[in-house]
C-alpha cells in the first residue's frame, strides 16, 4: 500500500500528471534538446521538493508523474512557462 502523508485533520496521497506540448506539436525534443528539458525538469522538481515517480521526454512532449512534498503544483507549470519565456 502507497505511503500517506498526514496533516493535522488530514490523511492524503496527492500526486500529479502533468504533460508539457511543443507548440503545433512540432517534434524537436530530440538528443541534446530533449536532455536539456529532462535536467531543467529535475532541477525545477527537485527545487520544489517534488518527487518524480515517472517521466519521460517524447520527441513533442514531456510526461511527468509526480509527488509534491507539500500542495504547491500550480507554482511548478508557472516556473516552467516563466524557464520558457526567459530561455
């Protein structure tokens, strides 16, 4: 059976799927492209104390299964649009 969290007047098991898609899913995740993308996704999770259960880079998309340490997922697809617009 999967690990709860607990909190004062809670007992959970939260986690995500989220999927990033190139734009008119264009297939330009490849070799260093696609490297690239998986470490900025280990850093940004790993900042964020998210646990990656699964994940994988497609050639135009980006799979991640994960597991937020605390409920602070929606800051995790805003860092990853804001990495985007500076890049």
């Amino acid at each position: 059976m999967s690990e709860y969290r607990r909190g004062v007047h809670t007992v959970h098991d939260i986690k995500y799927h989220f999927v990033w898609v190139t734009k008119y899913r264009y297939k330009v995740l490849r070799g260093e492209i696609a490297e690239r993308a998986r470490d900025i996704i280990r850093q940004i999770c790993m900042a964020r104390e998210i646990t990656i259960l699964k994940g994988y880079v497609s050639k135009d998309h980006v799979h991640l299964f994960g597991a937020p340490r605390c409920c602070a997922c929606p800051d995790l697809t805003h860092t990853r649009r804001f990495r985007d617009e500076r890049s």
